[in-house]
C-alpha cells in the first residue's frame, strides 16, 4: 500500500473519484466540477490537497482535504471533504489507511483535529467511522449558502 499526493496533471483522475462518491452518495447530478476548475483551485490557489492511495501503483482510492481553524483550540485542524475507494477495492483497509495517513499528516503538521461530515443514512460509513474511534457532532447542525442565495447576500 503507497500514498502519493495527487499532482497537476491527476485533475481527470480526482474528478473521476469525485463522482464515484457523488454516485455512492446518490448525488451525481449536484457534480458541476471540471478538470479545469479542480486545476485552478487544487494547484494554482492551493486550497485543498488530494492524498491517493495505490495499490500495485494504481489509484485506488483518495481523500481531498483542507486545513480549517479552531479558535477554541487556537491551530488549525484538517478537514476532509471525500475519502472514497473504489467500490472493487473496498474492505481491503484502504480507508482505514487513508484515515490513519491523514491523522499521522494532522500530527506532523500540529494540527488540534480532524474531522469530517457523514450522510446519516451512510450506515456502513458511520460504522467504519466510529470503529476508528471518530465521535458524532450531534449537537451541532450544519448550515449552508450557496448558488442565488450566496451571490444575493455577497453582493449587499
């Protein structure tokens, strides 16, 4: 099992994993991503990074992330946004190793955490996510702006 991180010229591949999790997730249609916008936020603006996970040198698996900021903890944390394996390649521990590589990275780089968000429906996601030693958030409930909506209240 190898990790790499991802490069310029992965933009195809990284949205190949993107929607394979949209799939997974039965939100295929919400993807609007293109190579060419991954390239320009992954590589030139630098706010995200991808880790893969190989085996036998190819892609099998990966996981986008950013560092996001505790002001109750005073440092930064790492947010993962997906953490996908290919459906043929799943319960061979690359997700467990995927997850593990990213809180060695969280270590390494001083960071307080890493956390991430679950579909409540994703059963078999939140049963992996737990026997890791991950902890739900209940109290707290996300809140979101996008799309009209984002560009009505930007534009006040």
């Amino acid at each position: 099992m190898e990790f790499r991180y991802a490069e310029r010229n992965d933009t195809a591949l990284i949205l190949q994993f993107i929607k394979g999790l949209a799939e997974y997730e039965h939100m295929a249609d919400e993807v609007v991503a293109t190579p060419d916008v991954l390239e320009e936020w992954l590589f030139e603006r630098k706010k995200a990074e991808v880790l893969f996970v190989l085996e036998d040198g190819t892609e099998v698996g990966f996981a986008l992330f950013f560092h996001n900021f505790s002001t109750f903890l005073g440092r930064a944390g790492i947010y993962l946004e997906d953490l996908f394996v290919l459906p043929a390649y799943r319960g061979k521990g690359y997700g467990k190793q995927l997850l593990t590589k990213l809180a060695q990275i969280a270590v390494e780089r001083g960071c307080g955490r890493l956390e991430w968000w679950c579909l409540d429906w994703n059963r078999p996601s939140i049963d992996f996510y737990r026997s890791m030693g991950a902890v739900p958030m209940d109290e707290w409930t996300v809140y979101r702006i996008t799309g009209d909506t984002l560009q009505k209240l930007g534009a006040q």
